[in-house]
C-alpha cells in the first residue's frame, strides 16, 4: 500500500479542463501548420472510405483539416464542449472521445461516398455535442440537463449538418460522431457502471 503527502489545496478541475482543452486544441493548430509547410500531404491520410489503405485513416481523420479556415471553424466549439467534458475529470474525457473517435470513423468509412476524402474534428465537435446533449438523461442531474438545454439553444442548429446536402461537407462524419456521442453517453451512465462493478463514476461534477 503505497501512501502520498495530503494536498491542502482546493481541487481546481475547471483549471485542469481548461489546459486540456486549450492543449488538444494547440496540438491540432501545430498539426496544421506542419502540414502546410508539407504542401497539405497529411491531408492525404484522411478516411477513404471502402478502402483498406484509407481505413488506417480513421485514426488520424479528426487532426487534420482542410486549411486554416476549416480548422478555424472547429476551434470554438471544441475548446467550449471539450472543456465542459473535462469539468467531470480527464478520464470521461478520454473515455467520449474515444467512443466518438472510433464509431465515427468507422461509419464514415462504411458509408462515405466512393473517391472521397474525409477528415476534421467537427466529428468530434458532433459527438461531443451529441453527448452533453442526452447526458443529464442519463444521469438525472438537474444542472447537467439545464447545461444540455441551453447547449442546444446555442448550438443546436449545428444538428442539421447530419444531414446530406452540403457540398464539401461530411455529413457522414457528423452523423457517426454524434451516434457515437449518444453511445458514449449510454454506455457510461452510473446505473451502468454500477452493475458492472466500477467504483467510481466517470460523471462527476
């Protein structure tokens, strides 16, 4: 058994999901830049759907992006949805994105139009969207329900993009991130977790 000195000091998880947040962002920043200088090749390992090769894709879709305008675009509403993800500890976080990360690559590498490239973290923004969303469903907190309510005041309009019709756009992968948002959001409810034998939630906070 192993011991550790105490820590007077407040817990701060808001400061811990604030440079998270601010950090997977800058990350996804310095992977555009490196891009650029390399004339846009990582764009390349995208998803390419129906393709072995392009399958590998799915793991590197969500940190590239086509340019500095589209990336611009994804950047507010990660930083905001990320850190609201992280109020509740690094290992929910961890846990939603992977959920969304996954089925939402692999769905769009299913369903995805033949000769195309898809690749952004709006499958993120999606799913993690898709998730604060229905949460408080699942837990039955009040603050967690009133926090989905106003994020689909503010942020609700952004649903219709699961939707096919905009050129450019892949409407694949916001349709699978946010499925995988609602999966996440089941799978991780306390009822579940409970009859499962893991001690401690991941919904926190």
């Amino acid at each position: 058994m192993a011991t550790r000195p105490y820590d007077p000091r407040p817990r701060r998880p808001w400061r811990e999901a604030a440079l998270v947040s601010a950090g997977f962002v800058a990350l996804l920043w310095l992977i555009e830049l490196l891009d650029t200088g390399l004339n846009n090749r990582l764009d390349r390992e995208g998803i390419r759907p129906g393709s072995p090769d392009g399958l590998s894709g799915v793991l590197f879709a969500p940190l590239l992006h086509v340019g500095f305008d589209h990336l611009a675009a994804n950047t507010v509403p990660l930083l905001v949805l990320g850190f609201l993800i992280l109020l509740s500890g690094v290992g929910q976080w961890l846990a939603v994105t992977a959920t969304v990360w996954i089925i939402g690559g692999l769905g769009t590498w299913l369903l995805g139009g033949a000769g195309t490239v898809h690749l952004g973290a709006s499958l993120l923004v999606f799913g993690w969207l898709a998730f604060l969303l229905v949460r408080g469903i699942f837990t039955r907190r009040p603050g967690q329900i009133a926090l989905g309510v106003l994020l689909f005041l503010v942020y609700g309009s952004l649903l219709w993009g699961v939707l096919p019709g905009q050129p450019g756009v892949s409407w694949q992968g916001h349709l699978f991130g946010a499925l995988g948002g609602l999966l996440a959001a089941w799978w991780l409810r306390p009822s579940r977790l409970g009859r499962i034998g893991v001690g401690q939630s991941p919904y926190r906070g």
